[in-house]
C-alpha cells in the first residue's frame, strides 16, 4: 500500500504536474523521486521471508 501511494505521488508530481508549497515542498519531492526509484527486494533464504511476513 505504501509503495502505491508512493508512486501515485510521484505520478501527480512528475507527470501532472501537481503543485506543492511550503516549508515541507521540497522534502515531499525528494522522498517521492527516491520512492519511484525502488524496483523491489529480493529475499534470497528462507528465514528472511519468514522474518518480512
């Protein structure tokens, strides 16, 4: 869910151009730009799957 919302707000920022203001705008951009760029995570042991369910 939280990737989803994330690249929602990448999209509105990105590709339609929503504008964002005050003292927070600038940090909102970095953190949706870094957010867009995560392609997933690969879980090599089964332990790990275990721990992340």
């Amino acid at each position: 869910m939280v990737l989803e919302q994330s690249e929602d707000d990448w999209t509105r920022l990105d590709e339609d151009n929503e504008h964002v203001s005050g003292p927070a705008a600038a940090e909102y951009r970095r953190r949706s730009a870094g957010a867009a760029a995560f392609l997933g995570r690969t879980v090599r042991a089964q332990a790990s799957v275990k721990r992340l369910l």
